[in-house]
C-alpha cells in the first residue's frame, strides 16, 4: 500500500509553465491547497491527507507544485525571480489556467503566506482561507524587516543531500509522528529534479535585493492589508511547531482580530500531517459552514 493513495496527478500549462498538481474530487467548491518551502516540498507530500478528505466533503481539491518546487517545470523561464510575488502570480496563472471562478485557499507556512498575498491581490476570486503555522506572515507583518531576508533552504542548511533532507523533515514533525519512506523518497527526489537548485537559487538572489531596496520589501509586507482583508479565515498552529513556534501565534493573532486562531496539542510545523482528523475535520466544518447554512436554510 502507498501512502499517496485517494487523489490523482496531473500538469496543466499555467502562462507558459508546465505545472505539476495533485488533486481530488470532481464536483464541489474550488480549493487551492498551498504547501510551504522545505526541501522536496510538493502538493502530494503536504496535502496527502486533506486531499481525499475535502474530496470525501464535496470539495474539488487542488494541490499546486509551486515554483522552483515539486515536479513544476524549473526552466530558466519559470524561475521565481521576483521572489514570493512570483509564487503568488503563478498560482494565479494556475487558477486560471483550471477556468476557476471563485476559490478557497489553504495554505501552509510559506503556502499560507502566498494564500494571504493572493487574497489580497484578488479578493474577487476568494471565499474563505485557511492559514497553517506560518513564520512568513509573521515576518510580512513587519513594516521593516526584523532582520536580513535569507532563503528558507540556507537556514536550515540544507545542501541537497537525503541526509539533510531527513533531519529536517524529523525537526518538522513532533517526536509521534513516524516519518514514511516512501515519503522521504519523493521530496528527495523532487528537490534533486533538473532546475530546482538554479530555480531556488534565484529565488534567494531577489530576497538579497529585498534587503537592499525597501520599495521591494513593500510590495512583501502586508502590515496594513492583511488585518483590513474581509475574507473569512482560520489560523491554525500546532502547540509543539519547532520551526514556527507557538509564541509567534501567539504575537500574530493580537496582530490580526479578523481572523480566529486555533491551536492544536502534539502537532508541529505542518499541522494537516500531524493531525489530519483534527485538521480535516476543522477545515471541512469552517469551509462548508455557509454552504450547510444556506442548505438549511431552504
């Protein structure tokens, strides 16, 4: 048996791009799920739980492989030089690219970030957003930079190695969780694909000129934006996050009363594969809430 079982992959060309995305479910809302920025990090490996759930509520789940990660194309032309923007603007591409008119998003912590931006860039196409445990908020919150923008990769030192990768991936998880093989597996073999290592390299090379120029830093930060965005959303963060800890959670949602914040017992840095019962459950009942209502309505 494989643990990448419930939900299917396809590409689809996104403004030029030949984008990987795992998916499930064929009738239903539009969701977006998101993932972070660690090594070999794809659709597959961070939604592989919530995938076949959503799908199992009536949702259509879409995990994109975003840029410079998973198995989306990492040619010279899809790399993310402008940085998180440009992850931003692919996922863009991508929805349009699938004729999805109104969607949700889930995001997970550099995800929930590019989930955040998205909303804000076009609060037409999104109904709800779901946020998980994510440092990169909390650093667009600032209106400088607390200190130098570094790429995600450079500071957990990760040098494409499987050894590197799988410290880091036993650092992302509580000591509970036991960590598939097969799992380990792909994200190496993802963050080893031709163009993955130029492709994040370039990404790192426009976090240097964000250090640099604070016009850049501006179009990053959401300070003022994300506080005023009218999109229901959740912020869910594990009680045991080694990477974002839950201190900083705590400093975020003092930051942002619009959105509710919940917070979840053994459970690291990615919540929906720590605790996908609890975390499907929280996610299914927060994106269905209107849709029951106006069932019940009737």
């Amino acid at each position: 048996m494989t643990i990448f079982e419930g939900f299917h992959n396809s590409y689809v060309l996104a403004n030029g791009v030949r984008t990987h995305y795992s998916w499930a479910g064929t009738e239903g809302p539009a969701v977006i799920l998101l993932h972070g920025a660690g090594p070999g990090a794809c659709g597959a490996a961070g939604w592989r739980h919530m995938l076949p759930a959503l799908a199992e509520a009536g949702f259509r789940a879409y995990a994109v492989d975003q840029l410079s990660m998973g198995f989306t194309d990492a040619r010279p032309h899809a790399w993310p030089v402008n940085g998180h923007q440009s992850l931003v603007d692919h996922v863009h591409d991508f929805i349009e690219a699938l004729c999805l008119d109104e969607v949700s998003l889930i995001g997970n912590s550099q995800g929930a970030y590019v989930a955040a931006k998205y909303a804000i860039d076009h609060p037409e196409k999104v109904d709800k957003v779901v946020y998980i445990g994510s440092n990169t908020i909390y650093q667009a919150m600032q209106e400088v930079p607390e200190r130098k923008m570094r790429s995600f990769l450079d500071v957990i030192g990760y040098d494409y190695t499987e050894e590197s990768l799988r410290k880091f991936m036993y650092r992302n998880s509580t000591d509970e969780v036991s960590i598939p093989e097969e799992l380990i597996q792909l994200r190496h073999r993802a963050a080893t694909s031709p163009g993955i290592k130029e492709s994040n390299e370039a990404f790192a090379a426009y976090l240097e000129k964000m250090n640099e120029q604070p016009k850049l830093w501006d179009r990053y930060c959401i300070k003022d934006s994300l506080p005023k965005l009218k999109i229901p959303g959740i912020f869910i963060w594990g009680n045991q996050d080694a990477v974002a800890p839950v201190e900083t959670g705590y400093k975020l949602e003092k930051l942002l009363p619009n959105i509710e914040f919940k917070y979840i017992d053994n459970c690291g840095h990615q919540a929906q594969t720590d605790q996908p019962e609890i975390v499907n459950n929280l996610v299914t009942e927060f994106l269905a809430a209107e849709k029951n209502q106006a069932v019940a309505a009737q």
